[in-house]
C-alpha cells in the first residue's frame, strides 16, 4: 500500500509539472504572436524597440506596439511630422530617432501623446518650421540632438524660436553642431534653465553676442572649428562666471592682434578651456600657427590705423589708373569715329538752320500785313 501511494504522488507531481510547463509554452508563444502582429510592416521590433530603418517610408507608422520604448524611423523620406504621426499616445516611449529623414517641418502639437520622451534625434534634416508649440508645457526631454538639421542661415532664427518659449525645463544637453548659425539669436537660450551640455561645433559662429551664455548653468561648451577671431571682454567675463564650465575652442581661426590681448591674458591665468594647447594664430602672417599661449604682447600688432592708411593710398592709386585707362579708351574711341562724328555734327547744324529759317520766315508774313493776304490767296 505504501508503494502504490508512493507511485500515485509521483504521478501526480509529474503531471503537475507538465501542465505548468504547457502553459508557460502556450503564454510564451502568445506573446511571441502579439508581438508580430503589432509590429508595423517594413519594420523591425525586438523587444520594446521598433526599428524602420531606410524604407523610404513617407509618413511615420501608425500600428506601433503600445509598449514601445525606442523608435527609431531613420534614413527615410517624410518631410514633415505633426499630431497626426502619433495619433496613439505611447507612454513608454522615451527615446525617438527621426535622423536623415530630409524633414522640413515639424508642426505643433506633434509630441503631445509622447508625454514621457526624453530623449530626441533630429539631426540631418533640412528643417524651415519648427513650431513653438511642438513640444507639451509638461515635456520631459532631456537630450536633443538637432546636429546638421537645419536647411541654412535664413530660416535659422525662425526655426530656433521653440528654444526661446521656455517649456525645455528639464533640457540638459543640446547638440546643435553642424548648422549654419553664424550669428546666434538673442535670447535663445534663456529658457533652458537646465542646459548643461551645448555642442555648437562646425557652425560658422563668427560672434557671441553679450548675454547669449549667461542663463544656461553650462557645465560644457563647444564651440570648436567655427570662425571665431576674438572672445569681447564681456563673453570672457560670462565664462569666469561659470567655474564648472568646460570650453572647446579649437580650430577657430584667431587673429592676433591688439584685439586679442585680453584672451592670451585669461588663457594663460584660466583652466577652462580644455584644449587650450590647440589655439593657433591665423593671421597675421608672421605669427601663423602659432601657439596663442605662446605669443607676447610685444608681438601682438595694433598699428591698424598705418595700415588702413596704406591700403586707402592703394585704393586711391588704383581708381585713379582705372579712370585714367578709361579716359583713354573713351578719346581713343573719339579720334577713330572723327569723320562719323564731323558729319553728324554737320546734320545737326544744317538741321537746326532750316528749321530756325523755317520760323524766321513765318514770322516774316505774320508781320506784315500785305505778305499775309498774298499767302491766303495763294492758298485759295
């Protein structure tokens, strides 16, 4: 009798066993079934992540699994997004690349149903419009990359004015290199109050304008390969203020002259610039490539006023020769057409004498009284 109770439990245990493991076979295909069934078609999806990758799609899918946490929709050809790419709202998502997709407009409203997104690739676009009210008052971005997104110049300080309405409150790295800024816009970054990280490299800076860093508490900037001349006194004192702060400075092209006194004076007494070791001279001449912490004040040249003089002269010089030249040209041209213009000076004469004879002679008749009626009988 022991053995047979024996026998039973062990029985009984095996099947226990094997219907556990069905089960967990049935969910784990289910699953797997789903899965497949809520991925959108030319895309991938692992996981929480869909990947639709260089399919030249035209639009964004709309058929996105519920629990997606990374999207990435690259390479591809959709030239605008708005609140109809996410009808769905998607609160696992966090990380959305839309990189390479030569986007030009990015409507408003179009993050709303992306409450939880923190982190967003836009780069390698040729974006015109981006609205101010793409993005929630209640958004959580943290990390944005707009690296070469911008289609150029003009439509630069347009396209930026999303930075200026102040709902990037928990923005701490922005990567705008790879634009063609020039001339950063006033006040464009005194609504990220979070801003740590900023990447303006390769962007064709020729200037930092007064105030332009002062709100963002920076703890990095890189402001490498634009065309930077000199740093005014005033953005100096902005950087002192910031003692965190991590500046990259390198292949700028750095005039040294009298202007540039002031910044060989705070690199040589500041730690702040990380590549300091790479700040080369540009011009003048006799001080190409050479180290900014290597050059004296004595070397620095600031006789601007001797050397605009001499380029006036030079100018002057050069207007006089080509007035001169076409003095030349224009007598030369005079002496060849002579007899051209002997003769049509003699039609104008003959011209103006016929027709001078002409009132001459009738103001004769009208004066006198006898003339008149003879010409009035002739006429009859």
């Amino acid at each position: 009798m022991r053995l047979l109770s024996t026998s039973c439990g062990k029985r009984g245990e095996i099947r226990h066993r094997t219907q556990r493991l069905g089960v967990m076979h049935l969910l784990l295909l289910l699953g797997v079934v789903l899965a497949c069934q809520g991925c959108p078609e030319k895309c991938t999806c692992s996981s929480q992540t869909v990947k639709c990758q260089n399919q030249d799609l035209n639009a964004i899918p709309h058929s996105l699994p519920t629990n997606t946490k990374a999207l990435f929709v690259t390479g591809n050809k959709i030239s605008r997004i708005s609140a109809e790419s996410f009808p769905t709202r998607l609160l696992l998502l966090t990380d959305l690349y839309l990189s390479g997709n030569k986007m030009e407009s990015v409507e408003e409203m179009v993050f709303e149903n992306l409450p939880n997104l923190v982190r967003l690739d836009l780069s390698n676009n040729k974006i015109r419009i981006f609205s101010a009210k793409a993005f929630p008052d209640d958004n959580k971005l943290q990390i944005f990359n707009l690296s070469g997104a911008f289609f150029n110049h003009s439509y630069m300080n347009t396209a930026l004015s999303f930075l200026r309405v102040g709902n990037l409150l928990q923005l701490t790295s922005l990567d705008m290199s790879n634009n063609d800024l020039v001339v950063l816009p006033d006040g464009i970054f005194t609504g990220l109050s979070s801003l740590t990280n900023l990447s303006l490299q390769n962007s064709s800076i020729i200037s930092i304008q007064n105030g332009t860093l002062k709100v963002p508490p920076l703890h990095d900037l890189d402001l490498r390969d634009n065309s930077l001349r000199e740093l005014p006194n005033a953005t100096l004192a902005e950087f002192s203020l910031k003692p965190d702060l991590q500046l990259h400075l390198a292949g700028n092209p750095w005039r040294c002259d009298c202007f540039i006194e002031d910044l060989v004076v705070w690199l040589k007494s500041s730690d702040q610039v990380a590549d300091v070791h790479n700040l080369t001279c540009v011009e003048p001449e006799g001080l190409t490539r050479h180290p900014l912490l290597q050059v004296e004040k004595s070397q620095l040249d600031c006789n601007y006023a001797g050397d605009m003089k001499s380029v006036l002269e030079t100018s002057y010089v050069f207007l006089g020769l080509v007035l001169a030249l076409i003095g030349v040209i224009f007598l030369l041209v005079l002496y060849l057409n002579r007899k051209g213009i002997k003769r049509w000076m003699y039609n104008i004469r003959d011209a103006c004498r016929d027709h001078m004879e002409g009132y001459h002679y009738r103001y004769e008749i009208n004066s006198d009284a006898r003339l008149a009626n003879l010409s009035i009988n002739s006429d009859v």
